[in-house]
C-alpha cells in the first residue's frame, strides 16, 4: 500500500475492515471533478464509507465558503443557509469510532467558521440543531447489509431535511434498503435532483414543520 495515495490506522483494522483513509490532495481532485455540486449549498452527498469524513468534511468546507460569501451580513440568514447545508450531508461507517469522530470532525468546521463570524453573538441553539442533524445524517451502520451495527440491527433510516417558508424545516424519513432497492445511489431522489426519476419513495415518517433552530428540542427522545 503507498503512503502517497492512502492512510491506515493500523493493520488489523485494514485486514477486518478494508479500511483506508484517502489523503487530503486526493479527496480534493476528487471533488474537483464535481466542483459545481460541492458549491451547492444544498446539493445532497452520500458517503457510504464515510470513515472519519475526508470527503465529507472538504464538502462541507466548500459549503460554507459559499454560505458565508453569500450571508455573511446576515446572521440570521448565515445560520439557516448554514444548517442547510449541514443537513444535505449524509455518511455511514462500519466502525463506531469512525462515525463519532466524524460527526465531531463536522461540527467542528461549522462550529470554527460561525464561532469566527459571530463571536459572542453565536447562539447554542444553532450549535445544538447541527449536533442532532449530524447524529442523525452520520449513521453507524453497514452499507452492505442496510442495517444499523450493534447489539440489535435495525434498517438504517435516513432524515431528509427541507427549509420551508424561510426559517421552517420539514423532515421526512426514508428507509435506506428502499430506495437502494428501487435505484442506483446516483438516482436516489433524496440524494440527487439531476435527471428524471424512476420513481417517488414514501417516507416511513413525516414530522410537524419545527422553526430551525429548535430541532433538536423538537426530537429529543430520539437520540
């Protein structure tokens, strides 16, 4: 294995798990491939091996650089367009270390660059809906099974976020083994709007609109 186009944690972890982090100049001319979509604030990402978020964190960094360019004087504005696109990224990983560490790894680059910009104006509850959207989009599951991991696997749900009205948010729940069933990753309506769709999942779920900096009051027998 070259150290140039890979990291490890360690050996086992590769044997067990055929884990293998991608370096950062890599995951980069990656997504320079697919440059438009990492500027979309809302363009929704899917990594089913998300690791501790390599590409899922220079995705969110691509973000919000557009948020903060674009809402920068507006912090109210700033933190609804903010958790958007918080909310359009999703990932699951086999290990749970992994998917804690990610789930920090984003709230981090959210919280820095808010923390930066607002300073003592910075409110709690933006910090608390972006920790309780990433406890739901960062999923410790198993790609391949469709499940969650643990003691009692469960189906891996998947929450799709939607502003309504401004500052109102709409989710729905999809059952993940669904709508792989029903297509290909690059034609799962929740992760993608490009090209016609060949069908319309059901949510299993749909929840009363919540004003967006109360998400994670609005669920907390959830997590």
């Amino acid at each position: 294995m070259n150290p140039v186009h890979a990291h490890v944690k360690s050996k086992s972890r590769v044997a067990q798990f055929g884990e293998v982090l991608t370096p950062p100049h890599i995951v980069e001319a990656m997504l320079d491939l697919v440059k438009q979509e990492t500027q979309r604030i809302d363009s929704r990402f899917l990594e089913p091996a998300c690791g501790t978020g390599n590409f899922l964190t220079e995705i969110l960094r691509r973000k919000l650089r557009v948020v903060e360019e674009r809402y920068e004087k507006s912090q109210l504005e700033n933190e609804r367009y903010a958790v958007l696109a918080v909310s359009s990224i999703y990932g699951i990983d086999i290990l749970e270390d992994n998917v804690q560490e990610c789930r920090q790894n984003l709230f981090d680059i959210v919280d820095a660059a808010y923390t930066r910009l607002y300073k003592d104006k910075a409110k709690d509850a933006f910090r608390e809906t972006v920790r309780y959207i990433l406890a739901r989009n960062i999923v410790h599951g198993d790609a391949l099974t469709l499940q969650t991991v643990g003691e009692s696997p469960q189906p891996i749900i998947f929450s799709e976020w939607s502003l309504v009205n401004s500052s109102l948010v709409k989710r729905r729940d999809f059952a993940f083994h669904e709508l792989v069933l029903q297509g290909s990753m690059q034609e799962l309506p929740l992760f993608s709007d490009l090209g016609e769709q060949a069908f319309i999942p059901e949510p299993v779920r749909e929840y009363p609109l919540v004003h967006f900096l109360e998400v994670a009051h609005a669920y907390t027998d959830e997590l």
